[in-house]
C-alpha cells in the first residue's frame, strides 16, 4: 500500500472538520500571536533583570 494511501483517509476526515468548524470557530478573532509572545518576552526580559537588580542590592 503506497504511503499517501494510508494518510488519505486521515487527511480528509481533518479537512472535512476544518471546513465545517471554521466558521463557528471565528478565527478571524483571535489575538495576533506575534503579540502575545513580544509580551512574554518582555515579560520574562524584566523578571531576569529584577532578579539582577536584587542580586546586585544585595552585593552592595
């Protein structure tokens, strides 16, 4: 049996559910990821440089 037999069965189920779900899913909506992983790095960027900053107090 030739390799894209046995994924062709799985691959129509998947775009059948995709095709019939998007709509109500409402994609279009959801938050730009971009955004969300510049916030998490800047998010985790300050949590070092606090830690730094403690570190550093405490040295003095």
């Amino acid at each position: 049996m030739p390799w894209n037999d046995e994924w062709s069965g799985l691959t129509d189920f998947l775009a059948n559910m995709i095709e019939k779900y998007a709509g109500k899913m409402d994609l279009d909506t959801l938050p730009d990821p971009d955004n969300y992983y510049k916030l998490n790095r800047i998010k985790e960027m300050y949590r070092k440089y606090m830690q730094l900053s403690a570190l550093a107090r405490k040295a003095v």
